[in-house]
C-alpha cells in the first residue's frame, strides 16, 4: 500500500524495504528503524526537543478528552468516515496527536516530520503495515506527485519559511479525486497589543535547554493568574496582554490541573521558539487553492486558525 519513493533526478524506484534510499542525489539510511531523508533543520530541532519532552501531553488517550479527534475531525469534514484503507500522508507529524485518531479510522498512513519527533512518533505508534515513519523535508518529500488519497497537515504551514510554496508542494502529492486537508495561523488584532513577541525575540534561535527552562518558569509564575480569571471575559483578554502563557482553562475546562499545567507548557514553548511564524487571511487561503485548479473548497475561520480542505479534480 505504501506508495515507492524515487529519486527525482533519475526516476530510480528503491523498494520501501532497501536500507539505503537516494532522494534528490542525498542518500537517506535507516536509523532508529526510521528513514531519514534529511538531517533536522536548525528552524526545527527545537519541535522535535518540545515533543520528547511532551510526549503524550497531546493524546487524547492520555488526556482521556476528545481534543485532537474534535478538531481533526471539524477539519476533516465528510473525510472524517471516509479514511479507511485510504492512503494518507500525515505531514508534519510531531507526536502523534494527529496520528492516533487517523490510525484509528483505518487509513495506511505515512507520518513524516523534517525534527526528531519522529522518534517520539514511532515510540507512540510504532510502524506496521499500515504506519510508515520517515523523516523528511515538507518541501522535499520522496514521493512521485499525485502518491496519496489524502494530505493532511495541521500545525505545521505557518512555521515553514514560504507557506504558499508549501501548499503547493502538499497539492502536488494529492490524487486526482483526493484531498488536501490544511490550517494556518490567522492574524488578529489583539497580536499589536501582546507583550508574547517580545519574549520571543529573546528566545528565538537558542537551545532547549534554555528554552525549555525558560518558558517552564514562565507558566509557573502566570498560570495561577490565567486560572484565577478564567471566568472573567475582560480580565482574560487584560492578562493575555501581558502573560506569554497560552493558558486552556477558558478554552478546555475539563482537562485537571496537571494536564492544564503541560498544555500550558507544551504551547507557550511552541509559541515563543518557532522560527518562522506566518499569518495568512481567509481570503489568501481560499484564493491560492483556487489557483492551484481546486474544486469543493471549504475555508473557515476557527480559534487562531485558518481551517481549509480541497478536492484535486
């Protein structure tokens, strides 16, 4: 089921069990019983540290909250009943919050991150004949064009260098008939009023060790403050101003206080370390699809983000 990976300047066919790969002239191996088809980007080493040390945070089997299989599902649409058996490309895989809830709908799928994640994945689902771990670039995938039923990628376009080139490149391995399921970062006003880039920009760019440490104590001085006015409309939107701490107690009340400390200190460390952080409209979205010939476009505004899936005619 799983498609044959290629390299693209010779067309050669490498059987999915070689040892050895080639893609675009560089020589991928086998390491950790997972295929490497590049080494770990410097904008992304610090997503495949945040998820060895946040492994499970995100799983709805370890939060025992339907969160990633509701908004996945919102994303998914009609798909949503419609994976199994169906070949899906899991782009940008990071633990596995994504891939627990496709694996379980019955899809053959392929979970691909260009970080380390892809340790903490295969450690969370390990490989089988239905799940295929690799690590590779979004933008350079080893993978003939129109390879898969389905594309999924959320979380993950806003932190790439060039979002719609992205896009695009997520298109091209869609089949005729198939899907592009995607999200992005959506801007609103209350990003002029934060202080939260401003801790960013002294954190971007160094280690995890700093990083991790760092955005830890930052969640212990201002979470007791976010759960303190939780129920106060006004004195959230007031405290989110000042704290850098992505705080879920308005958003999720039902996760319990452990849990709500590390989504707490899982997403305030995504938001303040991320290379690259890109907002795009509704409008750009919805119009770039349909340049890209789309049909059966659905784009929608959700939380911070831009949600959107397409159909390849």
């Amino acid at each position: 089921m799983f498609p044959e990976f290629y390299n693209r300047r010779s067309k050669e066919k490498y059987s999915k069990f070689e040892k050895k790969w080639v893609c675009d002239g560089m020589e991928a191996k086998e390491v950790n019983g997972i295929l490497r088809f590049t080494n770990e980007s410097s904008y992304a080493s610090l997503f495949g540290d945040q998820w060895k040390n946040y492994r499970l945070t995100q799983l709805d089997s370890y939060s025992g909250i339907p969160i990633s299989a509701n908004r996945l599902n919102r994303c998914l649409g009609n798909l949503k009943n419609d994976l199994k058996n169906k070949l899906v490309l899991e782009a940008g895989c990071g633990a596995g919050r994504f891939t627990e809830i496709i694996l379980e709908k019955g899809a053959v799928l392929v979970s691909s991150d260009l970080s380390s994640a892809v340790e903490v994945n295969q450690e969370n689902f390990p490989q089988n004949e239905n799940h295929l771990v690799i690590q590779a670039d979004i933008n350079d995938m080893p993978f003939a064009n129109e390879s898969f039923d389905v594309v999924v990628c959320l979380g993950v376009i806003q932190h790439t260098p060039d979002p719609e080139h992205t896009i695009e490149n997520l298109y091209k391995l869609v089949k005729r008939g198939g899907s592009l399921v995607i999200d992005h970062y959506a801007f609103n006003r209350s990003h002029c009023f934060r202080l939260a880039p401003l801790y960013r920009n002294k954190l971007k760019g160094k280690s995890s060790e700093v990083t991790i440490p760092n955005t830890q104590r930052l969640v212990k001085k201002y979470l007791p403050w976010h759960k303190k006015f939780a129920k106060s409309r006004v004195m959230s939107m007031l405290l989110n101003r000042l704290s850098p701490v992505i705080s879920y107690y308005r958003a999720f009340p039902q996760l319990n206080e452990v849990q709500q400390q590390e989504w707490a200190m899982l997403d305030t460390h995504d938001s303040l370390t991320d290379w690259h952080k890109h907002f795009r409209s509704k409008r750009q979205i919805f119009n770039l699809l349909v340049k890209l010939g789309a049909t059966d476009i659905w784009c929608e505004f959700s939380g911070n983000a831009i949600e959107a899936r397409c159909k390849k005619p």
